[in-house]
C-alpha cells in the first residue's frame, strides 16, 4: 500500500456510511457548547440541564443538590444558585430532576398531538428571526470601507516616505485612517457575530423542527438530546410553574 499523493484522481464523498454520532446530535451538542461558554456566568456543566433552569426572581441559574446521597432514598434536585446569598431569599421553589423530566414530557407531547400547524408557525417564525439580508447588505458597505481606507493608509505612508511633509500633519492623518479602519472592522467583527448567532439560531430550530416533524407517538421516557435540541431555557416561577422556552422562541407553561 502506498499513500496517494496526486498520482491518481482522489475523491471526497459525503454520507458513505452511517455517521457513529448523528450529524444532528453533534451539531446541537456543539451549539451547546458555545452558548454555555458565551453565557459567562457559573453554572453546572455535568448536566444536560446545566445553565437550562432559570430563577423567575433573580435571573440567576439554578444548580443541582443531592439529598440522602448514600441511602435508597437519594433525590437531586434543583434549586436557584443564589438562593441564600446576601441574606437575600428567592421564593422561587426547588424542584425535583425527576419532575422536570415528567413536565417535559407533558408540554412536549402536547406539541406532537397537534404538530403540524405549530411546525408552520415554526418555519415563519425562523425565517423572519434568522434573515441576515440587512446583515449582509452592510457588510458588504464595510468590506467596501476597509479596502478604501487601507488603500488610503498605504498612500499616506508611500507619500511620507518618498515627499518631505510636516510630520506632525502626517501622523494626524496617518492615525485618522487608522481610527477609521479600526472603526469599520470592529463594525464589520460584530455584525459578523450576529450573523453567525442567526445561523445558530436557524440551525437550532430547524433541528426542532425536524425532530417534531418526525416523532409521530408520545414520548415515554425522556430523551437527553430531545432536551439539549429544543429547550432553550426553562424558567422556575414563583407558585413553582415551569415556562419552557423551546429553539423556535415558543414559551408553553407546565
């Protein structure tokens, strides 16, 4: 055997055998990664439910605690990570892992019983929540701004360089255009940001919606990559109510 080093055509397919991780499941595991890194804040990364719960009063995350640890009574369960701190108290209540399983499941049995006008609700949703048009369109005007200016600043140098000038007037406008193209390009670095948020944003729902669209009984048990692909955040209210907040920006209470 010899390695193919351009002596012969070489070719690249796609989709020749079954992935071992669905393209799905990784692409909405790797979502998940940069939104936990993009939040900032602490929260538990050893599970699925890790910065997914939310306290109704403060904002904050809630964490996980394990009751009765070594008996066979062993529960863990949620509660707000700043529930006691600063000798402030939160009303929000915990809640049991368990019962949030079962909530789930509920409220998302609830969408496959009548699926098919909420997917189309879905797919308007997402393409009004995901166009980039207006994105792209200024973009493209600062893209056009970069070239302009940088062809600007490699001008003002040559000239310096090969004309006798007042260097105090040349440095003035040397570091105009140096502050115009820092301008532009932190402009164009955050547009680029929101523009890739959207494409999140669009990947996540259609991953939900692919997901609805396929499911055609009810969940029995619940599924950890059902949850990380449609669950954006889950609310605790204070009377203990559960608000999910699903990929395509639908809020259903349980």
């Amino acid at each position: 055997m010899k390695i193919n080093e351009g002596e012969v055509p070489q070719y690249y397919i796609e989709n020749s055998h079954e992935a071992i991780i669905d393209p799905m499941e990784w692409d909405a595991v790797q979502d998940e990664f940069k939104r936990r890194k993009s939040i900032g804040r602490a929260y538990s990364g050893k599970s699925v439910f890790g910065a997914k719960i939310v306290c109704g009063d403060c904002g904050s995350f809630y964490g996980s605690k394990t009751w009765h640890s070594t008996d066979k009574y062993k529960t863990v369960i949620w509660q707000c990570n700043r529930k006691f701190k600063n000798n402030t108290c939160c009303k929000t209540p915990h809640i049991i892992e368990d019962e949030i399983k079962e909530r789930f499941l509920k409220v998302y049995n609830g969408l496959i019983s009548d699926k098919e006008p909420f997917i189309k609700a879905c797919k308007l949703t997402r393409d009004v929540l995901t166009d980039s048009k207006v994105i792209d369109k200024e973009m493209t005007e600062l893209l056009r701004e970069l070239e302009v200016v940088t062809e600007l600043i490699k001008k003002c140098i040559a000239e310096n360089s090969s004309l006798s000038q007042d260097q105090k007037e040349y440095t003035e406008r040397y570091n105009s255009y140096v502050d115009r193209y820092k301008k532009a390009k932190s402009r164009y670095d955050e547009l680029e940001q929101q523009k890739e948020n959207k494409l999140s944003k669009r990947k996540a729902i259609d991953r939900f919606i692919s997901d609805l669209s396929k499911r055609g009984e009810l969940l029995t048990e619940f599924d950890n990559c059902l949850w990380l692909t449609v669950v954006d955040t889950v609310t605790v209210q204070s009377e203990g109510i559960l608000l999910f907040k699903f990929n395509d920006g639908t809020e259903i209470k349980g």
